[in-house]
C-alpha cells in the first residue's frame, strides 16, 4: 500500500513502527508543526516526527490542513492508497477526505461509539468502565464518527491513565496493521448515535480533588490523571498531588476533605462520607513517594482539611 501517515503524540509511535515494519511505502508523514519552548530558545519536534526522521521518511507540518491548497495538492500528487491517521491533532476537511482511493482510517482509544473526542483513555478510567480497547474506522467529517472497521478490547482493571495509553498504542498499531491489507473488501458498521458520549480534552483544573465524592470516583480520579496533569489538593495552602490511593467502605463520620488518619499505611481523609487512604503523594518541589517514606520527615496534622 502506498501510505500518507499523520500523528503527533506518543500514541501515535506505535502505528508509525508497524506499517514501516510491515513493509508498506509511506509517501510522507504529516504532524503539527515543531513546538517552540522557552521564548524561542528550545524548538521540540513530536513524537511522530522524531520516529518518522529515525525511519529516514519525510516529514510535512502543515499549521492547518483545512484551506491549505498547497498541502492537498501534495496529497493529491502523491496518490495514496489510504490515509492512516492517530492522534493527528486536526480535523480532516472534506476535500481531504475525499483524496486517497481506499478512503482515510483513524485509530482511536475507544470501543466505538463510547468515547468520541480528545480524552477517551482517561474518560474511559474516570466513568468505572471495565474495558476499553481502539477501534479502526473509516474518518468521515463529523469528530469520531465513520464507520468501524476492527476493535480491539482490554480490560481496565487498575491500571493508570499512562498504561492503559501504552497497552492502547500497541493494540491499536497491530489492528491497523491488519485492517490495511483488507481494506476495500473489509466492510464497515455504521456507529448507534444514541450511544456515544464525548470525551473532552483534560485540564489541569479537572485535577483538583472534590472530596464530596465517593472514594471509588476519586480513586478513579488519580489513576486517569497519571501522568498527567495528576490530581491535587491544598495543605496548610500548598499543593500536594496524589499518585495512588485505595477506596474503602469505612465510615466517616469527619466533613468531606479531613484528615482522619496518617501511618505507614497511608493518608486517611473523609470523603462522600467514606474513607479514601492516599499511599502514594507528591510534595512541592519533591518526588513522588509512598505516605510511609514521606512520613520520616515529614508530617500531617490530623483534623486539617484538606482544600
């Protein structure tokens, strides 16, 4: 197959490796432009570019692909079979669409159509889902809804928002590498509308804990958040990120956001009327490390309420 590749993050490696290894001519890659750091001084490439430079492919970074004559018109010269597209970072106008003869697929970190959008791994972890997976779909001009290809499942169970993006990468690169030789005979199934919810993009704000919820939601909370933008709350006025906790079924009879207990086994604070036991925290301008390690040179005061 003749390929035009477009990614960005990470996520998008994985997929990148595999059609090289699987032996398909990939014309070009096309990622968002080079980020620009530090007022100027530091230039950083994504991801996707600096695999695509090591695999010695050529790279294009249109700022934006819708109107830009000059881009589709390269595309059309070059003539692709198809379009393989994750994690790009824009949305493919109808012109574009419209150019590869076997049409343009996506990979997406969803089970389709349960988490259209920018954030499904994480959304995927906060709403207690018990499995997720990626789905190949043919693009079509609305945000996450053409026709499905493949699907790939995973069990959630506990893993962190970072592992489930890594094991989600991997399963997604080895469908599309399957898909792709069958496309043109491969029919897809058309997405139930009424049951797609979207998945926005992650703030930073969204990591501040609200401990009226249940543990069970905050505990969810912390694992989607990791790495990134982790979760935080205020002690004494600084912030203090959590990394890992445990929901449990105890009482509390404390407001919502007291510290009710600390030792070796963790951070103890009342929430949506339970207990949720922090065991693994992060202090202003320190590392990440268990509440027992933290413990030896530091201390909380039990009451405080944590904001």
């Amino acid at each position: 197959m003749r390929i035009v590749y477009m990614g960005t993050p990470d996520f998008a490696v994985p997929s990148l490796e595999r059609l090289h290894e699987a032996g398909h001519e990939i014309v070009f890659v096309v990622t968002q432009p080079d980020a620009v750091r530090d007022r100027g001084k530091k230039v950083k490439f994504s991801p996707v570019k600096e695999k695509a430079l090591q695999l010695g492919l050529e790279v294009l970074q249109p700022r934006k692909v819708k109107g830009d004559e000059a881009f589709a018109e390269r595309l059309r010269q070059a003539a692709p079979d198809v379009i393989a597209v994750a994690a790009y970072g824009q949305i493919l106008p109808k012109e574009i669409l419209e150019i590869p003869r076997l049409g343009c697929v996506n990979v997406h970190g969803s089970l389709l159509p349960r988490f259209r959008g920018a954030a499904p791994i994480q959304r995927a972890i906060i709403e207690g889902d018990e499995e997720t997976g990626v789905t190949i779909m043919y693009m079509a001009e609305g945000l996450d809804t053409g026709d499905m290809l493949a699907k790939a499942v995973t069990a959630i169970d506990r893993k962190t928002g970072q592992q489930l993006h890594d094991e989600l990468a991997q399963l997604g690169a080895q469908l599309l590498a399957d898909t792709i030789p069958r496309l043109g005979t491969l029919k897809g199934e058309k997405q139930d509308d009424t049951a797609s919810c979207y998945a926005p993009m992650i703030s930073k704000e969204e990591g501040h804990v609200d401990f009226s919820k249940s543990p069970e939601a905050i505990e969810r909370l912390i694992r989607a958040f990791d790495p990134w933008p982790g979760t935080y709350a205020f002690y004494k006025e600084k912030q203090i990120k959590f990394w890992k906790a445990e929901a449990t079924e105890e009482p509390a009879e404390a407001a919502n956001g007291t510290v009710v207990g600390a030792d070796a086994c963790g951070l103890a604070v009342a929430a949506g009327g339970k207990l949720l036991l922090i065991t693994e925290l992060q202090a202003p301008g320190k590392k990440r490390m268990e509440i027992k390690e933290y413990l030896k040179g530091n201390s909380i005061e039990i009451g405080t309420v944590l904001g």
